[in-house]
C-alpha cells in the first residue's frame, strides 16, 4: 500500500471538500497536450467519458491508428479484432486529423475483402491520412485488388502496400507521395510506369518479394533512392533491367539475380549495395551463370563512389580472381579491404580455396562456405 505525504493528502482533501476538478479547469491548449502525448488512440477516445469538458476535446488531437492483429489462426479472435476495428473507425470519423493509419498482421483470404475496403476508404476518403500501411498476410496466394478511387489521393506521403494487385485503369494522381513501399506482389511494366508518371514528388521506392516487372525505367530528377529486394520470375530468361539516368542511391538484396542494369542506365549512381544471393543448384553451368551475373553488375556500377557487397558477392569475387579475373578498380579496392574478413571467419575453406585451381574444386568449396552461412544456428 502507497504511504501518501502529508501535502498530498491535503491536497486530495481539498480537491475532495470542494468537488473542484484542477485539470479539466487547465487551457484547451494544454491539455490538447497532454492528449497527445498519449500512446493509444483508444485512450484518447474514452477521455470523453470524463466529462462535459471532455466530450469533444479529443476530437482535435492528432491521432494516428494502428491495428496489429493477433497471430492465431483462430476465427473468433480474428472476428472479434474484425469488428472492433470497425467500432474504433466509427468514432475516429470524428476526428479533425488522423495523420497515419497503419494495418499489420492481417491474414488476409476474399471474404474478408468488404473490411479491407472500409480501411481503405476510411484511409483515402474519411481521415485523408498522409501515412499508409496496409500490410496484409496472403492465404493461399489470395491478394487484394487495390480499389482504382484509391489511386486518385493528393494528401498521400507515405504508402506501404503488402499483398496488393495493383492494377490502375486509368492515370494514377498521388502528387504528394514522396516514400512508396510495395512487397509480395506480381507487378507489371504498365501499371509501374502509371504509378511513376502519377507520384512526380516520389523520393523513395522499395519493392520487396515481387516478380512480373521486366523494365524499371525512372526518369524523375526526384526519385534518386530504390531499393530491390527478392526478385524472381518462374520464367528464368525474364530478367529486371533497370534505367535510372537519376538514380543516386541503389541497393540490390536476398534472391535478385535476374536484374540487369548497364552502366549508360545509371550514370548519376553514387552508392550502390549489393547484398544478393544467387538462386543456382549444385551444379557447375549455374555456377558459372551466376559468376557472369555478377560480373556484369559490378561493371555496371564501376563507376560509383561506394560500393558495400554482401558475403556471398565477396566470396564470388575471391574465387573469379583466383581464376585471374580482375574486377572494375570500384569493387577491386572494396575486395581487397574485405579479404581478411573472410579469412577470418572461415580460415580454414579460405585456405583451401586460395590453393585449388581446379574449377569443380572451386565451386565445392564455394557451395560450402554458402551453406555454412545459410545454416541455422
């Protein structure tokens, strides 16, 4: 039990004798405030229980909405989380500024499809928030097909979009975007170059577990920042090629290595990470396909200012020297300075590589030291 001070329990007496409420008799201002440094927007919303004072006070707060769904697999608690989310957005309607409104979690399959369109709405229509996240989790390779009203909103700056078909029919106007993020979706070249010519203001693009895409071409000054991450096609003669005459800044990650780029395509790049694996079998034709892969992305970026390369292209390029290839003097000069960190790490396959000159001995080793990193720990 709490042993209260003397000065406070005077001060709990006088409120007490008095019936005098002290912080709903404090300025809008301040206790605007105080609303807005609460966490939970639930929170904020009940505060109008407190009160006549209250009642309508919350409504000016800025107050952002995230929805996080359980991971269970159970439909009660899917359904019931469901309907509350319907019940919080009747009362934030109300709200005079909602500036992010993010979904997390969801498990989605179609016949949920009329909750994700009164997010949606609600997003677009209703609270005009310039912060979007609907990151959606497919079932069975069920997506949702983003609504075409949804591509027509200028209060957008941020949008993230997992397990969505996006397939605008006509011109996309997301003036304001300037951070877009889109994973696990099958993209196509139409529907990119409508979202690229639609966002003029876009910074940052990042796609993430795609595939359909064949031709990135960027030519906003603006956009200067892309990240790829996972791409693939069932199709192994699809490749990515990219043309960005503006890009500064390019990262390349996990399983990308059907993307082709060109030096004359990305003449502005400054920094360039390569953090890829190759998807290839154990076999020796794949291999050296891959080796090619790579070969002709470091060429592409030998002219850049900063280069960072993952593990996996770091061994690559420790066993093509070993076969007297010499890497662009960008890469060259990153290799020399990150050898000794393979040494370090696997001394002894190291050792072993520098001294085989035999090709099938090479790509052993190489496929060791790939599954060694790959294995869990």
């Amino acid at each position: 039990m709490e042993i209260q001070s003397p000065m406070k329990l005077k001060r709990l007496v006088v409120i007490g004798r008095h019936k005098k409420d002290r912080i709903s008799d404090l300025p809008d201002a301040i206790l605007l405030h105080i609303l807005s440094m609460v966490p939970d927007g639930k929170q904020v919303v009940r505060t109008s229980v407190l009160g006549k004072r209250w009642r309508s006070l919350w409504m000016s707060v800025p107050m952002s909405i995230d929805f996080n769904f359980p991971q269970t697999e159970n439909l009660v608690v899917t359904l019931d989380y469901l309907s509350s989310t319907l019940t919080e957005l009747h009362y934030c309607k109300s709200c005079d500024k909602i500036p992010r409104f993010t979904i997390g979690g969801f498990r989605y399959e179609h016949c949920y499809a009329r909750y994700v369109d009164l997010w949606v709405s609600f997003a677009t229509k209703v609270a005009k928030v310039e912060e979007f996240l609907l990151g959606l989790l497919s079932i069975n390779d069920q997506t949702y097909d983003f609504p075409s009203y949804a591509f027509k909103n200028s209060l957008l700056k941020d949008l993230e979009l997992r397990n969505c078909q996006l397939n605008p029919r006509t011109t996309v106007d997301w003036t304001n975007l300037s951070s877009l993020k889109i994973g696990y979706i099958d993209l196509t070249d139409d529907a990119m170059e409508k979202i690229l010519s639609g966002s003029p203001n876009l910074k940052s693009l990042e796609l993430d577990n795609f595939s359909g895409l064949q031709h990135l071409e960027i030519n906003s000054v603006k956009l200067t920042q892309v990240m790829i991450e996972s791409y693939y096609n069932d199709n192994d003669e699809i490749w990515l090629e990219i043309v960005a005459p503006h890009l500064q800044h390019l990262e390349v990650l996990e399983l990308c290595s059907e993307i082709r780029i060109g030096q004359r395509n990305v003449p502005s790049l400054v920094t360039a990470i390569f953090r890829l694996n190759f998807n290839f079998e154990n076999e020796e034709q794949d291999l050296e396909m891959e080796f090619s892969c790579l070969k002709e992305l470091l060429h592409s970026v030998a002219h850049v200012q900063n280069l960072e390369l993952g593990t996996w292209c770091i061994e690559c390029l420790s066993i093509l020297e070993l076969k007297g290839w010499r890497p662009p003097p960008s890469s060259r000069k990153f290799l020399e300075l990150n050898l000794a960190v393979i040494q370090l790490d696997f001394p002894g396959i190291y050792s072993f590589l520098q001294s085989s000159s035999d090709l099938e001995t090479l790509i052993i080793g190489c496929w060791y030291n790939h599954n060694e990193r790959q294995s869990p720990q």
